[in-house]
C-alpha cells in the first residue's frame, strides 16, 4: 500500500496551498478524489491539529485501538511524553476517540493488517461480534472474539455536538452531502432527526454524481419521499439497488475486490441513512453482503466474484423474504378459520400475503382495516383486499374500542423484533395490541427472522423516528389551524413512525421458523449465529 | 289577542331552536359548545313558564315535558338539554312542595327510606293553584342560569389543586372546560400539554393552537402516538360530552382507547365536566354515521365512545371534586326520579 513518504509531513506553505486548492476543486466538481489527495487532506488536518495540540498542551487522555499484544514502547520524538496519558489498552470499548496512535502509519497499518488476516482465517465459522455496520468507520476496530459492546449509532445521539461534529468529518471524508434537521423539535426527542421531505439530500449533489453511484442516489430519494416505505419493501430495493452496483464495479489496480469493494459501500450506506434512517430488517442485508464481500477468497478472478455475489444476494432475498413468507402464511392460514372476523392494521405486505392466501384457500372470514393518520396506509391495504375480493370495513384507530367488540382475532406486522420480546412495529400497533388485550382479543404478530435485531428497548423514545411534521397539518374546507405553527413558539408537532409493543400484550409470534412466544426471539437470534 | 301572539311568538321561538339543534347534529351549523345549548334551553324554558297559558303546576310540568320531549327527540345526541328539562322539572316540583307549606327535607330523605315508607305518593297530581308560584318558578330558573354561567369559572378555579410545575399533561381533543383549566393554571405554573388530534375532525388541533397562544409548551400528536407517549405522561385532563348515572363517561371517539392507556400506565385520569352534563341514562348505545365509499366496504365513523366508570380516576365539576362512585347521589340531588324518563 502507498506509505507516507515523509514521516514529518510538513510541506511547504505554497505546496500546501496549491494542494489544498486542487482537492477542493475536485471535491466541488464531484470527482472522485484520488487516494494521494484523500491521504493529503487527511495529513493536512492532522498535522494541523497536532499543531494545536503541542500549543495548547492539554492533557488528553488516547484510547489505542490496538489488542494487548501490540508493542507500545516505540513513541515518536514529535510529540512529547507529557500529551500521552497511559493508555489504556481497551480494544472492545467503542466510542473512539478522535486521535490516531502517533507511531508512524505505516507501521501501525501493517501490524493491523497481518493481525486481520490472522484473524479472519481463525474466525471462518465462528461468530463474529455483532457490529453496526452502518455506522463503522471503514478503518474499523478488528473484531473480537467475544461479543463487543456496540458503538451507539449515529442517529440516536442528533444532541450531542461531538458526535455530530464526527457525523460531519466522516461525511465530508466521504463526499456525501450532511442533511440538516427542519423544524421545531419537541424536547422528549431533541436526541433524534427530523428531516423534511421537501429538502431532499440530492439538493446537494452535483449532477452526474460520480462518488455516489446513480441507483443509489435514485434509491434514496426513493426513501426519502416514501415512494418505497415498508421494512421488506425497502430491504428488497436495496439488495437489488446493490446486485446493480456490484455489477458495475471494477476492481482498480493493486486492489482486492473483497477490501476495496466493502469500502465503496460505505459511503453508499451513509447517503442511505442520511436520506431515511436505516431499518433493522436494511441493517442485517448489509451485515449479510459485507461477510460475503470479505469472504470472497483473493484468488477469485473479478467476474466470478461479482457472479457469486449475485446469487448471494438472490438467494438471501430468495429464502428470508419470499420462501419466509410462503412458510408464515402455511402456519398462520392454520390460525384462520370459517367466521372469523380478523382485524389488520397499516399495511403490511407479510399479512396481506396471508390474507389473500387464505381467501385463495377458500376460508371464509371478513377483515377489518385499521387506519390512522397522517400516513393513512390502510387505504392502500384496503385497495389491495378489496381487489382480491375479500370483505372488508374501514375504521380509524380511534373507533377502535367500537369496532373490537366484533373482532375474533387481531393480525400484525411488524418491523423488527428486540431481544427482550419487545415488537418495534408502526406507531399505533401497541394501541391496537392494549386495547386488544382489553377485549380479550388474541393478538398475533407475523414477522420473518430476518428481522429479528439484537438490540433491546423498552419505550419508544430512546430509538424511534421522527417523520415530517408538516404531515399533520390538514386543511377542512380550505383552512387548517396548524398552518403557521413554525410561528408559534410553543407549538410543537410531533410525527412518529415507531413504536415498541411490550411482549405480554402478544400472543403469538408466526415466523418461518414455527410460531413462538414473544419472549423466545432471543433463543432464535442465538441459533441463527450458531448457524452462520 | 295579547295572548294568542304570544303564543305564537312562543312557538315560533322553539321552533327556530329545534331547528337550530338539528342543524348542529348534522355538523352543517357552527359547532356550539354544551354550555351555550344549556344556557339557551333553559331561557327557553323560562320564557315558556312565563308565557304559556298553565293554571297549576301539574299542567306546567306537562309543557314541559311535552316540549322536552320534542327537544331531545330533534337531537339526541345532545343530552344537555334532557338534562336542563328536568332540572326545570325539579325546580317546579321544590316549589311547589314549599308553597304547599312540607318541607324540603321531607322530599329529600334517603331513597331507601323514601322506598319503604311512601305508599302512595306525598304529592298528589300538583293540581293545587298557588299564586305565587309563577314568580317563585321564574326566579329559581334564574338561579339555575346564574349557576351555569359560572361553571367554567368555577372549575377553572380548582386548577391550581390538581397541576403542578414541569407536569406533562395529556388532552384529547377540543373541550372548552379543559382549555380555560388549562389557561387558568399556566397563568400561575409552567407545564408541557400533549394534545391528541382525535381524527377524523381533528379538533385537537384548535385546542393546540388556542393553547400556545397562552404561552404554553404544547405538542400535537396523531391518535395512534397516545400510547407511545403515554409513559412520559403525568396525568390525563379530558372533558366528555356526558357524565351518564353509573360514573361511566360518553365521551368523543379515542376516549376509550386513552383511558385503557392511562390504566395501563398508572396514570390518573382526570375527567372535567359541569353539573349539567349528568345525565341519568346509564346504558349506551352508540352513535355513528354510515357512509358508503367502495361498493364492498363499509366505513364506520363513532362519535363517541363509552368510558366505564373504573378506568376514570377523578371528576372536576363546578361544585368541587368527586369519585366515579358518587356520581348517582349527585343525580338524586339533582333529579327527581320520576323525571328520568321525560
């Protein structure tokens, strides 16, 4: 690899100018930078620093980010003992702090490297340490045997300036435009975004896009607006928006497709997650693509690798999306019988799969649509039952407690399932469950594994998702009261789109793998990664 | 004649008024508040008392009655104006008792009491003629408009009693007692309000933007948020259309929905409504419009919900505060039994 040529790297003032001029030319025609001018830039801001560092002279304390086993007595003259603080050699902990190590890069990329290659031979087959791969860094801390503990993602820390600050650095480093939050935000939620629809990320981009590949552009604008919305929908897009990428990637000289390949999908994620943030069911398709990536032995020639990829990835949508749903619905058509009168809510395209299966199979039954605003997506769900054929009626979430008494079984989706046998699901579906449980009503929820998540919750404000606010504004015979509530001071609009069911307000749990109770999702996520 | 023109006069004035009510029902005419319907069906009532030909009470009550039939028969969802009928009745009946010369007390006596005790009836059929009692009538009535003119002031006025600073409190909808509360007690405290919307009418809304005008923090959410939110909430202010005889509410849709929500929470459920929305109905049938989109699906669209007495925690009405079980004294002391059914 491209080792520094000058250890102390000080230039000249003009080359430095001339320099810093060039990349930012090229970074404002949208090139791609090269790896010199990314490796300039990024000794330009460290030298900088350290610049301020040795004026300032403030202690700081440096988390390596080695193992144990790297030798540590080798300190560079540059900087003086006094900056560095022990070090304490934690290589699980996340939140890296901002500092490089000061030995000398080339070194230290190195060791790193044969230690990586080491590992990954040693650790085919074994489990690997669960890490968001959305938000690590391409120069990620190597994997641990144990389990680490996970890096608080990006998204659910908008009130901390340090992070956003680092959010900032990483996106500009990847030529990808930050997307700023709209509107006034209520306080209980001031730790997440808030984006608008009508400023779009691609505002920012020049076109043609050259750092960010067009279907990925394409696709999160998708996003953004909700042209695509709904968990499975937006994985499916994805993983075929990536089969296209794939394809027309070529491996540039002195590269491994494996490594470098893996390093093109990151900024990708990230425009991805500025435009919507990142679903569960998104976050394991990624995981699931980069293990693949990085295993692709180095031997492969480019088209065979780029081959085998494809079928991964039709084969992953294959099995845990289309043969998943087939299996729920053979189980849950079971649960459905003559007379029933089954309550869905939202549309979910896993229970309207069900439904429909069930009408094909000649069971007799009637349907009522929950609805709720402001994204009144039962009207779609609605559409698509009526088609089939299939009785329905339509209520808003508020007639709810009127319209249950009738009600024999309660179907629903869901988007995620958390390791303590919470549901994350649509906002409302923990109403429609507690109302449910009220009425003596079984609940069911119909979820493939591949959405099962590792993550815990127990409300549904530490991790949710702010929607649009101008969404609740309505107009009845042309005037709306909300229409200048950004005037007002005091006047907030809060649009939800998560929020988590507590277990014991479900019955069942209907996945391709059988049907469990709630509180069984982490024995299945255990013999998911024994599988792997 | 005086008299024929002021009949018709008479009339035509409750004509106009059913017609208004009507018009109200079916949501064409400005939406007016309960208090303005009580107030106004009681002037009406005084206005017959003063008016229309009666010789005894026994025939005034039957005007009455009469007319409140009608009354409520236009619009049944609006129960305010049963309820101001037969305070009217009672208030014939008190005065008659005490122009007779018994007193209150006896009329007033435990019901149990009253059960094992009257054989036949104290009172005759009211065919006495007092010549007083027009005038004792028409000023009791007065009273009663002097008391409904005060109720929201009244509750207001306890608002201090039940909200402390940095609350987080949570409304549904638009309920004009809930909204004067709640500006009454931030003249004085800082507090976070959480307004659910309530579609399809969203009427929420108005309260949210009525509400920050006054300075204070609120936040509108949609219907399906009420139970995500409802762990940060502190206590739950609603206002009902009706307080039916066993504590139960009849309340605007999603009401139920809230009131499951703050059980589930441990969250107190704080119900404000003047007196003269008790009403002594106690089962509940349920009002809904039909409306017909796709050929092969229906629509529902509930006004109201039915809130059982036990998921309510406390009632704030004009004469003070009140447990869901004492809402049927409350009826004894305000309605006379045989009124129940106009």
């Amino acid at each position: 690899n491209i080792t520094d040529s000058d250890p102390d790297g000080r230039l000249t003032v003009t080359d430095k100018d001339v320099k810093l001029q060039e990349i930012a030319l090229a970074k404002n025609e949208g090139k791609e930078l090269t790896k010199e001018e990314k490796q300039r830039l990024r000794k330009e801001k460290k030298q900088h620093k350290k610049n301020k560092k040795d004026d300032k002279g403030p202690p700081e304390k440096e988390k390596e980010k080695e193992k144990a086993s790297v030798p540590a007595p080798s300190k560079p003259a540059t900087q003086s003992p006094a900056h560095k603080a022990p070090a304490p050699v934690h290589a699980s902990e996340s939140a890296a702090a901002a500092e490089k190590p000061a030995k000398s890069k080339a070194e230290l990329r190195a060791e790193r490297r044969a230690r990586q290659d080491s590992e990954r031979t040693s650790k085919q087959g074994k489990k690997e340490g669960g890490q968001q791969s959305a938000s690590s860094k391409p120069k990620a801390t190597p994997n641990e045997l144990q389990p680490v503990v996970k890096r608080l993602p990006e998204h659910v820390q908008v009130d901390d300036p340090a992070a956003l600050k680092k959010l900032a650095k990483k996106l500009e480093r990847q030529q990808v435009p930050l997307r700023s939050d709209y509107g006034y935000k209520v306080s209980l939620f001031s730790h997440l975004h808030q984006y608008s629809r009508k400023s779009p990320p691609t505002l920012q981009i020049s076109i043609p896009a050259t750092v960010i590949h067009p279907s990925i552009v394409r696709l999160g604008l998708q996003y953004s607006q909700g042209i695509i919305a709904g968990s499975n929908a937006r994985s499916v897009a994805l993983l075929h928006t990536f089969k296209q990428v794939i394809q027309d990637y070529s491996t540039p000289p002195n590269e491994e497709l494996s490594r470098d390949l893996v390093n093109k999908l990151s900024p990708y994620i990230s425009f991805l997650s500025q435009c919507r943030p990142l679903s569960a069911s998104m976050g394991n398709a990624i995981k699931y693509i980069k293990k693949e990536i990085s295993n692709i032995p180095s031997q492969c020639k480019e088209e065979e690798a780029k081959g085998k990829l494809q079928a991964c990835i039709d084969s992953y949508i294959n099995e845990k999306i289309i043969l998943a749903s087939e299996a729920i619905s053979k189980y849950a058509i079971e649960k459905i019988s003559d007379g029933d009168v089954i309550l869905v809510y939202g549309c979910s395209s896993l229970v309207n799969h069900i439904l429909c299966k069930a009408f094909e199979k000649q069971r007799k039954f009637r349907v009522i649509v929950v609805d709720s605003r402001p994204r009144l997506e039962g009207r779609e769900a609605l559409r698509r039952l009526v088609k089939k054929g299939i009785r329905c009626t339509y209520v808003l979430i508020s007639a709810l407690s009127y319209i249950l008494p009738e009600v024999s079984k309660v179907f629903l989706g869901a988007h995620a399932l958390l390791a303590n046998g919470y549901v994350m699901s649509r906002v409302g579906t923990s109403q429609i469950a507690l109302v449910a449980k009220a009425y003596n009503v079984p609940v069911l929820v119909c979820c493939e594994t591949y959405k099962f998540c590792e993550r815990v919750q127990t409300d549904s404000f530490v991790s949710n998702e702010l929607d649009d606010p101008d969404d609740l504004i309505v107009t009845r015979n042309g005037k709306s009261h909300l229409e200048n509530w950004q005037t007002v001071k005091s006047l907030g609009l809060l649009n939800l789109v998560y929020d988590v069911t507590p277990p014991d307000f479900v019955d069942l749990v209907i996945t391709d793998l059988g049907m469990i109770p709630c509180t069984s999702v982490p024995v299945v996520l255990r013999v998911k990664n024994v599988d792997q | 004649m005086p008299g024929a023109d002021k009949e018709t006069e008479l009339s035509e004035r409750i004509e106009a008024f059913l017609s208004e009510l009507k018009r109200c029902g079916s949501g064409a005419g400005s939406l007016r508040g309960s208090a303005e319907t009580a107030r106004e069906t009681t002037s009406l009532l005084r206005r017959i008392t003063a008016q229309a030909r009666w010789s005894n009470a026994g025939d005034l009550m039957e005007i009455i009655r009469k007319e409140g039939r009608r009354m409520t028969a236009g619009q049944p969802s609006e129960t305010t104006v049963g309820n101001m009928v037969r305070r009217v009745l009672k208030i014939i009946r008190e005065e008659y008792a005490r122009s007779r010369g018994s007193t209150e007390e006896a009329d007033q006596q435990e019901s149990l009491h009253k059960l094992l005790t009257s054989g036949g009836s104290s009172e005759d059929n009211f065919r006495q003629h007092f010549t007083h009692l027009k005038a004792n009538v028409i000023e009791a009535i007065n009273e009663l408009l002097t008391e409904l003119e005060g109720t929201t002031d009244n509750i207001s006025m306890q608002a201090l009693e039940h909200i402390h600073s940095n609350e987080v409190i949570m409304t549904i909808g638009r309920s004009r007692t809930v909204e004067a509360f709640l500006k009454d007690a931030a003249r004085k405290r800082k507090f976070h309000v959480i307004v659910a919307e309530c579609a399809p009418f969203c009427q929420g809304h108005e309260m949210a933007t009525s509400l920050s005008k006054e300075d204070i923090e609120t936040t509108v959410i949609p219907d399906a948020a009420i139970f995500a939110v409802m762990s940060r909430v502190n206590k739950v202010i609603i206002g009902t259309q009706t307080v039916l005889a066993n504590g139960g509410l009849r309340a605007v849709n999603g009401t139920h929905t809230l009131a499951l929500a703050a059980k589930h929470h441990s969250t107190p459920l704080i119900v404000c409504a003047p007196m003269f929305k008790l009403s002594p109905q106690v089962s509940d049938t349920p009002f809904t419009r039909f409306s017909e989109i796709l050929s092969k699906v229906n629509a529902h669209c509930p006004v109201f919900d039915y809130v059982p007495p036990e998921l309510i925690t406390l009632f704030i009405s004009n004469i003070g505060g009140n447990a869901p079980s004492y809402i049927y004294r409350l009826m004894s002391e305000l309605y006379h039994p045989e009124d129940h059914e106009l």
